[in-house]
C-alpha cells in the first residue's frame, strides 16, 4: 500500500512505514551501494519451478552502456557486484568482457556470478578467473532425481556440479554453493557432498514467493507447490548447523536485503512497489532512494564477508 504525504510517499509493509523519497537531488543523502546482484539477462537454459527472478524479456544492454552503470555503481560506492540472470554463462563473452572490466579498469574488490554451472566452459575460466573473486554455484539436491522435479537440468547436474568445484580450485575462484530449501529437498541430508565439495560458502535460502514473477498460475513460475513453514526451514538448518560453511537466509531476513538491478539498470522493488527509473537515465544517488533496501537485514544476513580472493587484495582506490 502506497500513501502519499507532501513531497513523500510512505509504503506500508506489514507494522512499518518505509518512506521513499519520489524525487531526490543528486546531492542528498543516499545508501551506498556496498554489493549489487546485477541479472543482466533474464534468460535461462533451466526452468526452476520457484525461480523468482523469469524471462519476462529477453533484452540486454549493449555492453558499453552496462560499463558505463557499472562505472556509476563504482563512484557511487559499490565495492562488490555480483553478475546473475536468468544464467549469465549463456553470454560468455559479454560475461567475461564485463569481469574483466570490473577488476582490471574499476579496480572493484569483488566480482562473482551465480550460475547453475550447465555452461561453463575450462577454457572460459582459463581466460577469466584471474579476474573473478566468487563462483556461486546453484544445487538444490544430491538427488538427481530431485533436482529433476525442481526444473533443475536434464539428469546430469551432479556431475557438472562436482567438476566446477575441482575447475574452481584449479583455477583459484572462491567456490560457492547456493541451495533452494524448498518442499522437495526438506528432508534431505546434504552433510556428506557439502563435506566433499567444502564450499566456503553454503547459502541456504528459504523458498522464496515473489508477487508477478513466481506466485500464480498467471506468472511464467508457480512456486506455491515449494513453500514450506518456516519451522521446515529451521529443521533443515539445524540438521546441517555443523557445517562451517553454511550461511542461512530465512523469508524475513533475504526479503528485500538484495539490491537487485534488472536487465535495464533498474533497481527491483520487489513485493514492495515499481522498479526504479535506470540509473542510466536518472543516476545512481536517485535511484537509490527510490528503492526500499534494508540494510540492517544485509548486515544481519552476512552481506558482507571476506570476498576477495588472497591475491587481488591490493589497492583498490580508483580515481575518477
């Protein structure tokens, strides 16, 4: 709900008022963007049941206009991007070009992809991982036939899985593992792989319904038929809280602590209210009051951790 007050607008989410401020000057105050989730594409070769992030378009960018945002992020404090879709290894040379430029032109202190691994290619990595800090790999299951009825692959994603973790190694990238905790894998006991893989970090998201993109049979994804309580959730977790690695993220606590930045450079207000205008368009200090990001739940979730692999941590200071 959206209610207006003078030059403010209040969104009432649940027992609080959030105030978004419509039209900020480029000198106001304003969050900085310390991590961005960057999907510049929305397309995939996989179709997850719960995915919340669809293919709704299929547009991307020309390249040097996503340089030219991400040069924005940069100045405006962004220390860590992290580039995501839909799956961003569909575009290899677009991925690997904006990598490189992260590192090697905006001296950034960590770059990462999340990816469902189908298409990632030694050769890639060979040319590329000198520039990447995080390889977050996406495993819902070790059961392949599980990971089947979630949409994730054809019957081969184990094998993949497995081989990207001893490519990451080869290649020096930090090697993640994000896991969907969802009605299909609950009671699951992951504790053995997760022991064999050793991420050095396990992220372990909740499933996660988000209105117009995965809530109903209208939307290209329904994940109602994933939902689980969140006492589910916290038996997962506790069955797995040994792990060392393991990083949980509850509804409450991932619910808007991403910023998200779209296919266009907008950021997403997900289940809150509209995207914002492009960053392109109105910059980045404009854009950042116009979406609602919950920083005391970034902090509390872990959003910031040691990112950077041992032999990037160097000076980063850029100047512009």
């Amino acid at each position: 709900m959206l209610l207006a007050y003078g030059a403010a607008t209040a969104v009432v989410l649940g027992c609080g008022y959030y105030y978004l401020r419509p039209h900020p000057t480029a000198t106001e105050d304003y969050k900085k963007p310390i991590s961005v989730n960057y999907h510049f594409t929305r397309r995939c070769n996989y179709e997850c049941g719960f995915c919340f992030h669809t293919a709704k378009t299929s547009y991307m960018l020309p390249i040097d206009d996503a340089k030219k945002g991400l040069k924005l992020l940069v100045k405006a404090g962004m220390r860590k991007v992290n580039f995501a879709g839909g799956e961003p290894f569909l575009y290899p040379a677009f991925l690997g070009e904006l990598v490189r430029y992260c590192k090697e032109n905006l001296r950034m202190e960590s770059v990462t992809i999340v990816t469902n691994g189908s298409l990632v290619k030694e050769k890639w990595l060979q040319q590329y991982a000198k520039n990447l800090d995080i390889m977050a790999v996406s495993c819902d299951s070790f059961d392949e036939k599980t990971n089947m009825m979630i949409g994730r692959g054809k019957g081969n994603h184990l094998e993949t899985f497995v081989k990207l973790s001893e490519l990451c190694r080869k290649y020096n990238v930090m090697f993640k593992v994000n896991t969907v905790v969802c009605r299909y894998n609950i009671d699951e006991d992951m504790n053995a792989m997760i022991e064999k893989v050793a991420p050095f970090r396990w992220k372990c998201f909740q499933v996660l319904v988000v209105e117009g993109e995965n809530d109903s049979s209208t939307t290209l994804r329904n994940a109602q038929r994933f939902v689980i309580s969140d006492e589910e959730y916290q038996n997962f977790c506790e069955r797995h809280k040994h792990q060392q690695s393991l990083v949980p993220e509850a509804n409450e606590v991932m619910k808007s602590s991403y910023l998200i930045l779209d296919e266009y450079m907008r950021f997403l207000n997900k289940g809150v209210k509209e995207a914002t205008k492009s960053i392109l368009e109105i910059g980045v200090p404009a854009a950042m009051n116009g979406v609602y990001w919950d920083d005391e739940s970034f902090t509390k979730r872990g959003g910031e951790y040691d990112w950077e692999k041992e032999e990037k941590k160097e000076n980063t200071t850029l100047d512009f």
